[in-house]
C-alpha cells in the first residue's frame, strides 16, 4: 500500500456531517423496510436481513482505517482469495446444487436441468461482463508514486468496482433464502459476510491512500456495503414470483459470482507474486464455507 500523503484530498461532499446523515437515513430506511415486509413477505424480510449482516460486516473492516492500521500486500492477497474460495463454495454448494434440485422438483429431467442451471449461470456471467465493460471503474489499485488527479480518480473507480462487485453477492443472498431453507441462507450470508470485513479495509485504504480523511474513507467505505441489501432485496422479490424463476435465478446469480472471482479477485491475488498464500487463503475460505453449508443443511 502506498505510503500515506500528508495532503488531504477535500471530499465531495465538504461536510462531513452529510455522510453521518446518509448513513442515519439509510438505517432507518432499512428499518422501515424491514417492518413493512416481515408480515408481508418473511422470505425477503430473510433476505434483508442477510444483506444487512453483508454490510455491517463491509462496515466492521472499515475501523482499523480509524486506529492507523494498515495490512502488508501479502496479508491483503490472502484475504483476496480466502474471499474468492468462500464464494466458489458458496457457488457450489448455496446456490447451483440447490438450483438443479429445484429444476428437478418442477418435474425437469437430468439433461433440462443441467441446461436450465448452466443457461441461467451463462446469462449471469454476460450480465457482470456486460456492466463490467459498459460502467467506468478500475479492478483494483495499481497506483504510482505521489498524490495526482489520475490516482484520486483511480481510487474513486476502484470504490465503484467494489460496488459492482457487490451485486452479486447481494442478489445471491436474497435467492438462497428463497431457494434454501432459511438456514442455508443465512450459511451463504454468514459466508459472505466474513469475506466482506477485507473488502471493507481495502475500500477504506485505498480512498486513505490518495489523501481522503480518516472520517470521509471510513463512512464511505461503509456505505460502499449497502449494495448487499438492496441486491438481497431485489433477488428475493423477483424469485419469490414464481417457482419456475427459482433455478433460473440461483443459476444467474452464481454467474454473476464466478465472474468477479475469476475476473476480479484471482487476478488482483495473484498479481503482486503471493501465489501461494493467495491459493492457501482461497482453499481455506472455500471449506469455511462448505462447512458453514453443509454443518447448517
């Protein structure tokens, strides 16, 4: 991580204050959202509560930002890819196995089944790809020496990839708890989850790295997490129309996560020489997850 600068970058928005009242607005958002479905729709009320867990949890890697800590290349590579293995996992097991269990519960054969769950898991990829060639953003801080507008723009890119990032992970919370019993879903929300504290301090450090205040990189990379919830959300709704979407949409968001895994965060693991402990920290993070699933089946 580059060393910090003692120039600050004035933030956007100039009050601090503003972001304290986005944050206040979007929890009571999120509460009034979560009285409104409980009696109306329980399976999306899950589902919110999950993305939710997400988002604290993006919010919890934030804090170290505040005490000065900071973490060695070799340490953020291997929660880039105990990151990626939680969700291959979670891809697996959450998600295309109860997918094609569900094709076949509407009376697909093995061949349909197959197809149905592969289709919809190509259609997710297209649709990362598509948002990930059409919306500006940078994959991951390369950087240079010295505080410039290309690295404050960098960095501003790199806030919207972790965005983009999210929607998978969100729209796969909301469908396992519509495709699963509700402790499976709450196994793939835990899961991703505990991915997500990494993804937090990155966001954090990168913002504080081209010279944003303590305060302005910790609130934002707070709300970077609220993607989660609003994907969650947006999943269980539109699965929980109909029992056939159900494969379609487990399928589709699976895609979308082997996109980013093999797109996004292998790549970024992989790119500074720490192979080995990016490939340890992925094997860890995906039986983590297989035991979270399989310990909560």
């Amino acid at each position: 991580m580059n060393t910090f600068s003692r120039h600050r970058v004035r933030p956007p928005l100039t009050s601090i204050s503003i972001w304290t009242l986005a944050i206040l607005v979007a929890c009571l958002g999120a509460h009034a959202l979560w009285d409104y479905l409980v009696p109306r729709a329980p399976h999306v009320a899950d589902a919110l509560a999950g993305g939710l867990l997400a988002a604290a949890a993006t919010a919890l890697g934030t804090l170290p930002v505040v005490f000065s800590q900071t973490l060695s290349e070799k340490v953020q590579d291997t929660m880039f890819g105990f990151g990626a293995g939680v969700m291959l996992a979670a891809c697996a097991f959450s998600l295309v196995v109860p997918g094609l269990a569900a094709a076949g519960e509407l009376g697909h054969g093995p061949w349909a089944r197959g197809l149905i769950v592969g289709g919809a898991l190509l259609v997710g990829a297209a649709a990362l790809l598509i948002m990930d060639r059409t919306l500006p953003h940078e994959h991951f801080i390369k950087g240079r020496e010295g505080i410039s507008m290309q690295r404050v723009r960098r960095a501003w890119l790199f806030v919207i990839a972790i965005a983009l990032h999210n929607v998978p992970e969100g729209l796969a919370i909301g469908v396992s708890y519509v495709g699963n019993d509700a402790l499976r879903g709450s196994a793939l929300a835990t899961g991703i989850a505990i991915q997500d504290v990494p993804e937090g301090l990155v966001v954090a450090l990168a913002l504080l790295s081209v010279g944003y205040s303590r305060t302005f990189a910790v609130a934002l990379g707070m709300l970077s997490g609220l993607v989660e919830p609003i994907g969650a959300v947006i999943g269980a709704l539109v699965v929980g129309w109909s029992a056939e979407l159900l494969p379609w949409g487990l399928g589709f968001a699976a895609g979308a996560m082997l996109f980013v895994i093999s797109h996004e965060i292998i790549p970024e693991s992989h790119r500074k020489g720490h192979e080995v402990w990016a490939t340890g920290g992925l094997m860890i993070g995906f039986v983590l997850m297989m035991l979270l699933d399989t310990a909560l089946a």
